[in-house]
C-alpha cells in the first residue's frame, strides 16, 4: 500500500443549507464549518442534550435500508451519503456539520446543492499533510444473495464504474465512469436519487418517504398505469397531473443524462467510501451496487488499511521529482564535509517537519572496517544521517545559511535499530520537531526507511548555537 501527500482542505467560512429530510419529512437547519486539520468529518447534533458529536466513520452505521445512516451512544444522522460525497468530491477533509434534526435535508436528491454551496463559500489549503493510500493488492467483495460484485484494484487515481441492472426494460443496463474526482463536480454532483413506481407505493403506504414530493428523485414506471392510478398519484404528491413521458419516466422532471441513475448509484459510493475515514487512491469497480454493499465494501478497505497501519506515516520518494533542495544548499546550512556529510537532497518540508535522502553506497569509508566481506551501515551514522536531515530543518527556520548557526548533539534516546542497511539501500529520513524550539533547544523524532520497512528511529534532543 503506497501513501501520497498533499495537503488538507477546509472551507473559509461555514455555510447553511435548510430542507426536509426524505424519509422523516422533518425539517432540518444544516450548518457546515471550517475545522482544523486532522478534525475528519464530523456529524453535531446541537439539538440533543450535550450536543453529541459523530464521526463520520463505517463503524458507527447502523441502517442502510433507505440510505446510509450513523449513530453513535444514542445520537442519529440519517441519509450522510450525499453530502459526504460532496465533500469528497470538493476535496474537503475537514468540517463540522451542525444540525438540528436527525436527517439530512434531501434538497433535490443530488449532491448539486451542497457542491454549490462549498464552491461559493471556498475551499481553503491547510499547514497539513492529506494522506492517500493507494491500495496495491486487489480488494474483493462480493453478495450473491443480491447479485453484487465490488472490487478495488491498484491505481494512482481514484476512479470509479459502476454498473446497474435492475431487469428494468425502462432502465436497461446502465454504465457510469468517473476517471478523477476533478470531474465530480460536472459528471456526478448532479445526479439525482431514483425509485421505481411500486417502490414509491410500498414506501408511501407505509408511512415512509414523508418527506419525498416528486421534485427530489426519478421516478421509474415499471407497469402499465391506468388515468385513475395517475390521478392518484398526483394527488398523493400534490400535483395538478402527472403523465408517463420518455421511456417510462414519470413527468415530474428532465434527466440531466441518459445513464443518470446509474451516475447516482456512483455518486452514493463516493459518499459511502467516504466513511473508511481515510481518502484512497484505487480504481474501484462497482456491479449492482447498494448502501449495504457500499458500506460492507468500505469496511473491507477500512480493515485493509488498519492492518497495514504501519504504512500511514511512511514517506513516499519519488526520484523523479525535483529536490526541495540539493547538495549545495545543505553545504551552505550544514558544516559538514566528506566523508561526514549523509544528507544527499531534501524531498520535503514544512515548519515542524522534513524528509531527506542519503543513497548508500558501497563507497562509503566506513565499509572498509564495518565489515570485510559484510557491509553494514553503522547505525550510529544512521542517527547521525538523521541529526544532520534535522539540523537542515532547525538551522533552514532560523534564516538560512546566512545566520551562521550550528547544531550539536545533547541527547539520544529510545533508539532502536530495527533492519541492516546495505550498498545500494536509500535512507528516506524524516524527521518531526516534538516540542516548539525554546531557547535554541530543539527535540525532535527520528525515522529512518528503507523502502516501506523502518530500519532505525530515536528520540533527539541539539541545541542551536552561533558559529565561532
């Protein structure tokens, strides 16, 4: 399982969005807000004593018979799928949704109104990394009871298809593609909910869909209907008529496409795959999909990833991309100099954090005693590699090689040394300040990889001073 980087997004100002909910016709205030990073997607709802908080996580659901619902110590939020996919598609990481009934107003049965929403507000980059995971082995699942296959294979874009047959000779069989979530907006945001006709009639008679009027979902006619059905219809909706028009599609609205049930189906997966509450990178395949196989499926990804945990922080080098900065920056911050200086380029960086490089090669002067005939890289140069990723960090945050300052060792602890170092390994090191620099002493975290395995880490404690 590879991991990408980039950053979190948040909105710049909190918006609000009121309607009913489809299925308890209550209705509900919703209200999205900017929150920090690392904050996730989280469900409020301020209307119940304490004000208990959601996260929107697989674990927590609890229904999908009517769409995806969470619930955790009592607390619902029912029909999560569409503004999750939103978020999604937006790129947005971090929010807190305030609201004051148990379900998601359902506007027109589409993501469109909450994509609107957050594109006229803003999105806003955040001072944090966003991991993907890319998943690098097939991932499998499968209902036959319901005829439903899902499978998400490797692939450095999250792509989506998902097909639909429901032996409808209205429908068909139907096909969606979404090659980037870049197109989310324009492809998927949308698509509206659809139900057959007899569904509509079992929910209606059985007191459900209160909140459901025609104008949030397409409604596929599956039989013949007599003029008195259509008369009852559109009395029961509050309708002047309702007609059968274009291929068995009830009147009460236009298709935005000519597979748009299909691109729901697709929009409600991104919703649901929203909840294995870390953000992938795979090509995902989708046969006659459901929320129940949606959410079976994300909680089959989000085990995939627990078990592979130890992925999550692991620092991805790319060879091909250009260095943050090169050998002859770190000669002008570091003082080292051959043979001691173990820090060939730095791939990243940020205000508490760096990653470096040092390839290892058979060349190096300590191979000509540590050992004949069984190269090792000592693990004192391993932390010492590490010391000197850091000090490019401390020494780059207190003005750069103009400054003159040096940093020196003060302790090491919790070192551990977990896997050989050999000719041709590359040492990914990185390195987390712990605690803000106080007084010129830095502590920091150090880990170093070869690959996706940690061959050594350690506490460091240095402090910054002048250059004599």
């Amino acid at each position: 399982m590879n991991v990408y980087n980039t950053n979190q997004h948040t909105l710049k100002s909190e918006f609000a969005i009121e309607g009913v909910g489809l299925h308890t016709g209550v209705h509900t205030k919703m209200i999205v807000k900017p929150a920090s990073p690392g904050h996730g997607i989280k469900f409020q709802r301020i209307d119940l004593p304490d004000a208990p908080l959601i996260k929107a996580d697989v674990d927590y659901v609890v229904d999908t018979s009517r769409g995806t619902t969470l619930e955790l110590n009592g607390a619902r939020v029912a029909t999560v799928e569409h503004i999750l996919a939103a978020l999604t598609g937006m790129g947005v990481d971090n929010v807190l949704i305030e609201l004051d009934a148990e379900e998601i107003p359902i506007m027109d049965g589409s993501a469109i109104v909450f994509v609107d929403a957050i594109e006229k507000v803003g999105i806003e980059e955040q001072n944090a990394k966003k991991i993907y995971f890319s998943i690098d082995t097939n991932i499998a699942y499968t209902d036959e009871d319901k005829n439903v296959e899902m499978v998400a294979t490797p692939s450095t874009e999250y792509k989506i298809t998902t097909m639909i047959d429901f032996n409808s000779t209205v429908l068909g069989t139907q096909h969606a593609y979404l090659k980037s979530l870049k197109s989310f907006k324009k492809e998927i945001a949308p698509c509206r909910t659809f139900c057959f006709l007899h569904e509509i009639e079992f929910l209606f008679n059985n007191n459900l869909i209160k909140g459901g009027d025609l104008d949030n979902a397409i409604v596929v006619v599956d039989r013949v209907l007599e003029r008195d059905e259509l008369d009852k219809l559109a009395k029961m909706f509050n309708k002047p008529n309702i007609e059968v028009v274009q291929e068995g599609i009830l009147n009460n609205l236009n298709l935005h496409f000519t597979n748009e049930p299909a691109r729901h189906k697709l929009l409600d997966i991104v919703g649901d795959l929203t909840l294995v509450g870390y953000p992938i990178k795979a090509n995902v395949i989708a046969y006659r999909p459901g929320h129940k196989t949606n959410i079976a499926f994300a909680k089959k990804i989000k085990d995939y990833i627990k078990k592979n945990k130890s992925m999550l922080d692991v620092p991805v080098y790319d060879p091909t991309v250009p260095a943050i900065y090169d050998i002859n920056y770190i000669s002008k911050l570091l003082p080292h100099r051959y043979p001691f200086l173990l820090v060939d380029k730095i791939i990243d960086l940020s205000d508490n954090h760096i990653i470096g490089i040092k390839n290892v090669t058979v060349n190096e002067p300590c191979f000509t005693g540590h050992f004949p005939d069984n190269p090792v890289f000592p693990g004192v140069l391993q932390l010492e590699a590490l010391a000197q990723t850091g000090g490019v960090l401390v020494l780059n945050n207190q003005g750069g090689p103009d400054k003159k300052f040096d940093t020196y060792f003060l302790k090491i602890d919790n070192a551990r040394f977990k896997q050989k170092v050999m000719p041709g390994d590359t040492l990914v090191m990185k390195m987390e300040l712990t605690q803000p620099i106080r007084r010129g002493i830095c502590e920091m975290k150090g880990t170093a990889y070869v690959g996706n395995k940690i061959v050594c880490e350690a506490d460091l404690m240095a402090q910054i001073v002048p250059r004599a």
